[in-house]
C-alpha cells in the first residue's frame, strides 16, 4: 500500500454508518431472496419416512451435534475393510441435529450481527486501502470485492466436504455477490469526503 498522510486515513470508528447500514441492506436482501425469490426452497427435501427415522433417532437418543455416517474413529479405521462396506452399502452423509426447536428470531439476530462484523471488517480493508474522499467506483469496487469474499464463498467447503449439493453452494454464491454489492453500495455512498 502506498504511504499516505495520517489525515487521510478513513478509521472503522468513522465508518460506523455504513457498517450498520449495509448490515440493514444485506438484512433486506437476503429477506427479498429467502421470503419473496424463494430461490432457496428446494435446497432441503423431507426424509422419507420422517416420523419413523425422528422416532429412531430419538429413541437412540441422538441429541444435539454434527454427526457423519458412517463414521471412523481413527485414519486406520477408515480404510478398514468393515469401514470400506459400510461406505459402498451406503447411505453416507452428515447429519446437524438441534435442539430447542427452530429459533427464528435468534437465527435473524445472528444473522444480523454477522452482517454487521462483515461490515467491520470490510471497513477495515477499505480504510486501509482508500484515502478520505476516494471516488464512489473505487469504494463500491473494493468494499463489494472485499464483502463478497465474506459472504459468497464459505458455501464451497460443505460442497467439498459435508457433500451439499453444488447447485444450492451456488445459489448461497449468487446470494453473497447481491449481498456484497449492497454492501459496496453503502459504502461508496456513505464514504467520508476530505476532511
């Protein structure tokens, strides 16, 4: 990075507002995309017989966890030759169990504050990179790259490792790009002008 004056740099304490508002934007959004869109309606599909596996799992009392079947103890297991037909008689997977219930409001909290330490850190990465006053295009251009490295592209590993199919990871992508550009929208809005 080149040398610039102290008086130029942009803190992320000077970058409170677009922090918060590209959170609300991104908050909108995704609310646009999950409620109205609906592009992610089938990313899930019902268990066949749902009642009877629910009944299975809790009467083996299977309680909150990420659990994957069949499942290894050790590297020397896993290529096991019991381990070996367990895999090629399937089925393999994962499996995320909650309890308590499905908690909306404290997902959409979460969901919240994620965004708001996205925004953190994008203001970060834009202060470092751009001067007071730099031009809307290169705020929109660097905070919407540097936002859709935080949003689009942590979907990839449960592609590669927990087996989500790849055509839901890339609506989760396509999702992280509008919320980057939101987010890169804010901030070249809202970017502080020379003092």
């Amino acid at each position: 990075l080149p040398d610039r004056q102290t008086s130029a740099m942009v803190h992320v304490v000077d970058l409170w507002l677009p922090i918060l508002l590209s959170a609300v934007a991104v908050f909108v959004v995704s609310s646009v995309i999950h409620m109205a869109l609906q592009i992610h309606k089938g990313d899930y599909r019902k268990m066949p017989n749902e009642d009877a596996v629910l009944a299975s799992l809790r009467a083996q009392g299977v309680g909150a966890g990420q659990y994957m079947f069949p499942c290894a103890g050790s590297m020397a297991e896993m290529s096991s030759p019991e381990m070996v037909a367990k895999c090629k008689q399937g089925p393999v997977g994962t499996l995320v169990v909650k309890s308590g219930g499905i908690a909306l409001g404290k997902s959409l909290l979460q969901w919240f504050l994620f965004s708001v330490l996205i925004g953190v850190l994008v203001a970060y990465l834009s202060g470092l990179a751009l001067p007071r006053g730099a031009g809307f295009r290169a705020v929109f251009r660097f905070a919407s790259a540097t936002a859709v490295l935080g949003y689009a592209f942590s979907s990839f590993t449960d592609s590669i490792w927990k087996g989500v199919a790849w055509g839901t990871t890339f609506k989760f992508v396509f999702d992280g790009v509008l919320y980057g550009l939101a987010t890169g929208a804010v901030f070249a809005w809202l970017w502080p002008a020379v003092a």
